[in-house]
C-alpha cells in the first residue's frame, strides 16, 4: 500500500466473495446489478488511463534528464577552457615583469655589497687605529681614556668575528686580547701598590687613577674585577681578624655587640674615604658587610665549639637578639643583590610564612586569644618582604639552641607546677553564670608562654629546634591535661563509684548517696570549658607551628595525641556529671521497687519517688546548662548520656515492681508519663528562655519510655484469654524475648502453672525469624540488659560526636 486508501479492492487481504455480497446483500439488490457493472467498467477505464499517463510521463522523463547531462558537460568544458586561458595570460605577465626587474635587482645587490664594503671598512680602519692608541694609553696608564676606548675596540671587534680566517683581522684580534691582559694585571698591581698586604693603607686617599681603572676592569674578564674586589674586602677586614682573635677577651658572646660596632665604624670610615673609588653597581658597601658577616659567623661557629659549656641560655639569647638586630639593619641598608654573586653563597632564607611579626598585634582582647583567632576573625595581613641578610650570621647560634630548648623545658615544668600551687591555694574559679563555665586562667598563661616560646623559636631557627620546642610543648599540654584538668575533677566515693545496674541493685532502700555540692559541679564544668578552649587552641597551634617550620619538617608536627587527651578530659567531666545525676537518683528508683503496688487503691498525683527525681534533675540540670552555655555541644551530650543511662535503669526497676495490681498499673503509667515529660524538657529546665530539645535527644527519650508505657500498658491488659494476651504483648513491645515476657508475667503476679502454659503459647505465637537471623525479633536489641544498654549508648555516642 503505498497511499492510504478507504477502497476494499486496495486492501491486502480483499475477499472478492465478501465483496460481492457486501454489494449485493438481498436478492432485491440484484436488480440494480447493471449499475453496479457499469460503474466497476468506468473504474476500470480510469484506471487504465491514469497507468497510461505515467508510464508516457516516465519516458519522456529520461530524455529530458540525459538532454540536461550533456548541456551540463557542454559547460564544464568552456569553464576549463577559460581558466586555461587565464592561467597562460598569468604565466606570460610574470615572464615580463621578471624582465622588467632583472636590472632593478643587480643594482640593488651592488649596493647593499658597496656599502657593506664600506662599512667594513670603516670599522677596520676605527679597528687598527682603536689597537694602537690602547696599547699606548696602557703604557701611559690613561685609564680614564682607555675605560671608554677599550669598550669601543671590543665592539667594533665583534663585528670581524666572521672574518677571523683572515690573518690580518686575527692579528688585530691577538693584539687587543694582548692589550686587555697587559691592563688587567697593570690594574692589579696599581692595586696592590696602593693597597699592600701587609703594613698601612695610602696616605693621602684614593687617587683618581685607581677609580678609572676600576672603570677599565668593568670592561675587562670579571676574573680581574672579583680579584680587586677580593684583595680589597680582604685587607680591609685585615684588622678585624687580629682585633677578634679566638683568645681576646672580646672576641666572646657577651662582648658581640663590639663587633657590630666595629663594622659599622669601617662602613663609614670607607664611605668616606673610598666611597668614590669604586662603580656604585660594584656595592661595595654590602660586599664588606656581608664578607664580616661570613668571617663573623666562622669565627663564633669556632668559639662556641671550643667553649661550648661556657654557653648560658640568657647569654645565648643576648648574642642572638644582637645579631638579629644587626641583621635587620642590614637588610635596611642594603639590597641584598651582592648574595646572589657566585663569590657570596646565599645564606638559607626562610619561608614567608615565618615571619613572627604577621601576628604581632592581636587587637584589645589580648595575646591569650591571639592565637586562637588569627585565622578566623582577623583578615590576613599582608606580607612583609623577606629579610635578605636573616640568618647569614645567626645561623652559627643553631647548633646550639638545645641550650634554649633545655631552658624552655625547665621552665615550663616550673610553670605547670605553679599552676598546681595556685589551684590547691586558690581553689576552683567562681561561678559565671551569666557567661557560662569560668576557663581556668591558667590554661591561657599556657598558651601564652607557647606563642611567645614559638615566635621566638622561629626567629631563631625554623628547622630542628622548633621540631624539639614542638615536643617539649606536647609534653606539657599532656602534663597540664592531667595534672590540672583530670587531677582537680572531683573524686566519687565508694558509695556512688562504679554506677553500674548490678551496684545500684544491691543499694539499701532509704540510703543516702554522696552528692557533688554546687562548687563541685561549677568545678567540673570549668575543667569541662577549659579543655574544650585547651583542645581548639592546640589545633590552632598545630596549624601555626606547621607555618613556622619549614616546609619539609611539616609532616613531623602532628598534636592529634595531644587534642585526643582533652578529648578524654571532656568525655571523663560528661561521664562524671552524668554519674553525680544518675545516682542521685538510684534511692528514689530503690524506692519505686520496693513499694507495694498491689495494695494501691486508687490513682492520686504522682508518686514521692517521681518527686524526688524531678527535685534532684532541678538541681543539678540548670547549673550544669549555664555553667556550659559557651559550650552548648558538650550539654547535648551531657543530656543524651544521661537519658541513655537513666532510662534504662529504670524500665529494670520496673520489672522489679512485683506483683501489680490494676491500679497500681495506671499509677506507674502516670508516673512514667510524667517522667517522659520531665525530661524531654531536661534541656531547658528551669530556664526562662525556652528551647526547643535536639531532636537527637528526643528520639532516645520518647523510644526509651514509650518502652517503659508499653510495658505498663501490657502488664494492665487482662491474661484471658491468654491468646489474646500473647498477641497484645507482642505487638504493644515487638519483643521477642522470653526473659521480657516471663518479667512481665512476674509483675502480673501469675502463678508458675500458668507462667509456664503461658511461655509455651508464647514461643508458638512468635512471629518467624527472618531469613538469616538469630531467632530474635529486629527490636529485641531493646531488652533492658546491662550489656545491650551499654551497646546501645556507645553507638549513639559515636553518632552523636559524628554529628557534632
């Protein structure tokens, strides 16, 4: 089919008998059966006619298509015939232009060949004349003239470089490498003449012929120019050698200051004297301050070794700030370019980063913040250029810093043990409650002493030695971990030590439990702020020690040890909070067991032992919130530990409840109700800003005593049918447990006959375990065992610090 059509004769499965009854359905319509006839010959006809048409159509279509191939060819062959025409055209134009240009060119080549002649000439002629008058000038030492000659001879000769196969232009060129040798060591000698080794300088100064030859040798091999300037610097620190020899009094680390001293008098005795002698892009200035600085830096290297137990910190740290100090004047005074010469070995410059005085100034909340907010609060400061001349001559004190780093050690040991005095003499800070749990002031003083420790390191040296100051300050965040913050937590006693669920148990009805007082709890929270500031600080002082080091010493600097153990600090004040509570309220619970709930009669307000809960809860929860109100994380957790301890506990006691009757049943449900509702408000309790509970902590709240309701709920429930029963507990508790479900049987009061059809219809009544489990139900896990509770509470600590 290739055009839609309605026609039954164009259909692919056309019936023709079907058709024809379809045309002729009633023997009545036979009679019309012409009609039908003459009409399907008129079809037929048309069609005929249309085929007809087509196929005359196609034939003429190919003699018109072939008619239209050859006219196509007709004109693709004229177009080639007209670009061959162009291209011939093209051909002879370019033969006549060449002709026309031939002579054009050659007289173009004869004239650049006649004035390079010229000019070769030229140059030849400037060339011999250029050899003769420097060999004569040299004779008469006409420095000034020879300065500016020599330099034009030396580029005219650059010009003959090609033409060196010539003899002539290659004696021309011997002559003048003759005249350059003749002068370098004519210059030398002047020199040596005006400037002997041995005995005194020229009276009288410098004279004008040095300072042109000094201009020559700038023309001449720089081997000349270093030599000056080396015989130069060399007999003018002459004198230095002899003044501060090994064996003078002077020459020690006290007594430094008289070498800075001296050079500066030099420096400007020379300016004044031999300032003009010398081309200022010699520096020679810097030359001489920066050969004093490598003679200087040999000479206490060797004085220090042969007296090296001579070397006292206060002295080591004088002989240091001096030199540090002249170092920064010299990096005021000069460039620093003469350090990159091949004859002056560039001492080893220090990262930018090192530089202390990027965080010097801190802002009006002092140094003990400083660095804790240098990153954070404050926009970065742009950065000072390098100092040039740091460590040229200090580097020598290097090998030496393990006296420093001794002395940092002592002292902080001496630090740690005044800031135990002064706790035991001082007692806990006072409470803040309008700003939260008091840090300890000495954990600040710390810090402190480390940045001042750093900063000065730093400048010193920022390779092994700040690796040692890095371990000495490890040693003593761990001592001050343990020594202030876990030595000064409160101690539990006996009576409310190790609060584990089988203690508790065996605690007499009515006993009192020793309590941490108000000041303890104030104590506690301020150990608790006071590692939490220790613990981000130290971060931050990892991150600065990293920056001062240097970069291939990075890896080395790690305080992770150190931020783990206030870590712990933290974890062990939570725990210890937690327990303080928790026991506090183990008599009341002690209590909730041993009452009679078979012989409650009617349902009243909530019991003496939910009172005394709440009573003891707020106490406790609105000191230990405002006490922790700049560290609101670690109040979370204090409240989810807590709840993870509390609740559990007290579904056991309520297994203990034994037997209960009816009413005694809705009384503990109101009771449990009311404890939900206690401490889902535990976080904000007593406090005048209402929050709303982290929704962490509310899912464990409302999980673990929606337990405890459902337990009640189930023992309520009437045990006949026992069917009914079985399913009631199983879908109230979903707990696939036989110990849970005999503890409730207990608190029913059944008899051992009927616990025991009871259980059997119970383990019928379980639903299947799921393929490849233990036979337990998925929510068995919250059967409230000692072992399971523990799981559970460690795996939500994780989650929780992972949140935080």
């Amino acid at each position: 089919q290739v055009f839609p059509s309605q026609d039954p004769l164009d259909r692919a499965d056309f019936n023709a008998v079907e058709y024809i009854n379809a045309l002729f359905p009633t023997e009545q319509s036979l009679a019309n059966i012409d009609e039908v006839v003459n009409k399907i010959r008129l079809k037929i006809r048309r069609l005929d006619d249309n085929i007809r048409t087509v196929v005359r159509g196609q034939t003429n279509v190919g003699q018109d298509g072939r008619q239209a191939l050859e006219e196509a060819q007709k004109a693709i062959q004229q177009l080639f015939g007209k670009i061959k025409d162009i291209k011939d055209k093209a051909e002879k134009s370019e033969q006549m232009v060449k002709e026309i240009t031939r002579d054009i060119k050659q007289l173009d080549h004869a004239k650049r060949h006649l004035t390079t002649s010229i000019t070769t000439l030229n140059h030849l002629h400037m060339l011999a004349g250029g050899v003769d008058s420097l060999e004569a000038m040299t004779r008469r030492r006409q420095y000034g003239e020879v300065a500016n000659l020599l330099q034009g001879v030396v580029n005219v000769l650059e010009h003959f470089n090609k033409y060196m196969g010539i003899p002539q232009i290659r004696q021309l060129s011997e002559r003048v490498k003759a005249a350059q040798n003749e002068l370098g060591q004519q210059i030398l000698a002047d020199f040596e003449e005006a400037f002997p080794s041995q005995g005194t300088k020229r009276t009288g100064g410098p004279s004008n012929v040095l300072r042109d030859a000094c201009l020559v040798a700038n023309v001449l091999d720089p081997r000349i120019k270093q030599e000056i300037i080396k015989k130069f610097i060399k007999q003018h620190l002459s004198e230095y050698l002899v003044l501060f020899q090994e064996n003078q009094d002077v020459a020690w680390l006290d007594k430094i200051d008289r070498r800075y001293a001296w050079i500066k008098r030099q420096l400007v005795d020379y300016e004044e004297k031999y300032g003009r002698m010398f081309p200022p892009e010699w520096c020679m200035t810097e030359r001489i301050a920066v050969e004093f600085c490598h003679v200087t830096r040999a000479e206490l290297s060797k004085i220090m070794r042969t007296r090296a137990k001579e070397i006292e910190v206060k002295l080591l740290l004088f002989a240091i700030q001096r030199t540090t100090n002249f170092e920064g004047l010299l990096a005021k005074r000069f460039s620093g370019c003469t350090l990159a010469d091949g004859t002056v070995k560039k001492p080893e410059v220090p990262p930018p980063s090192t530089n202390p005085f990027l965080e010097d100034e801190t802002g009006a909340e002092g140094d003990e913040i400083a660095m804790e907010k240098s990153d954070t609060d404050k926009p970065k400061k742009p950065k000072v250029p390098d100092n040039p001349f740091h460590g040229i001559v200090s580097k020598c004190f290097e090998p030496h810093l393990y006296v420093y780093i001794e002395s940092q050690d002592k002292n902080l040991g001496e630090l740690i043990d005044r800031f135990v005095a002064d706790f035991k003499a001082q007692g806990p800070p006072k409470p803040n409650v309008d700003e939260g749990g008091a840090v300890l002031p000495s954990c600040a003083d710390l810090f402190v002493y480390y940045k001042k420790c750093m900063v000065q390191c730093s400048q010193l040296s920022t390779g092994e030695p700040m690796i040692a100051l890095t371990t000495i300050f490890q040693k003593y965040l761990r001592e001050y971990a343990w020594k202030i913050l876990s030595g000064n937590l409160p101690k539990t006693t006996s009576s409310s030590g190790g609060l584990t669920i089988t203690s508790l148990l065996k605690e007499k009805e009515g006993s009192e439990v020793a309590k941490f007082t108000v000041e303890e709890l104030c104590l506690i929270c301020s150990i608790l702020s006071t590692a939490e500031y220790c613990l981000a600080t130290t971060q931050q002082l990892e991150e600065k020690l990293k920056e001062k080091v240097d970069a291939s010493l990075m890896e080395r600097i790690n305080l992770t040890g150190e931020m783990d153990t206030f870590s712990i600090v933290i974890s062990n004040s939570i725990q210890l909070l937690v327990q303080d509570l928790d026991a506090a309220c183990d008599p009341a619970l002690t209590a909730m067991s041993k009452m009679q709930w078979q012989n409650v009669e009617h349902v009243g307000d909530q019991s003496p032992y939910v009172t005394s809960v709440i009573l003891h809860i707020k106490q406790n929860v609105p000191i230990i919130r405002d006490n922790l109100a700049s560290t609101r994380k670690y109040f979370t957790q204090f409240c989810i530990k807590f709840a993870n301890s509390f609740i559990p506990k007290f579904i056991n006691h309520l297994f203990k409840c034994k037997p209960i009757s009816m009413v005694g049943a809705e009384q503990l449900l109101l009771d449990t109700h009311s404890l939900k509702m206690v401490l889902l408000d535990l976080p904000s309790i007593g406090s005048q800003v209402v929050r709303k509970a982290p929704a962490s902590y509310t899912k464990i709240v409302v999980k673990g005593m929606t337990r405890a309701e459902m337990i009640l709920k189930v023992v309520m429930a009437p045990h006949e049918p026992p069917v009914v029963f079985v399913d009631n507990y199983i879908k109230l508790l979903s707990d696939c447990s036989t110990d849970t479900f005999q503890k409730i049987l207990d608190m029913k009061g059944l008899k051992r006959s009927e616990q025991s059809s009871m259980l059997d219809l119970f383990r019928l009544r379980l639903p299947a375990p799921p393929p490849g489990g233990d036979g337990s139900g998925s929510l068995s896990l919250s059967a409230p065992t000692p072992e399971q509770e523990s799981s559970r509470i460690r795996k939500l600590e994780k989650l929780i610090k992972k949140r935080l």
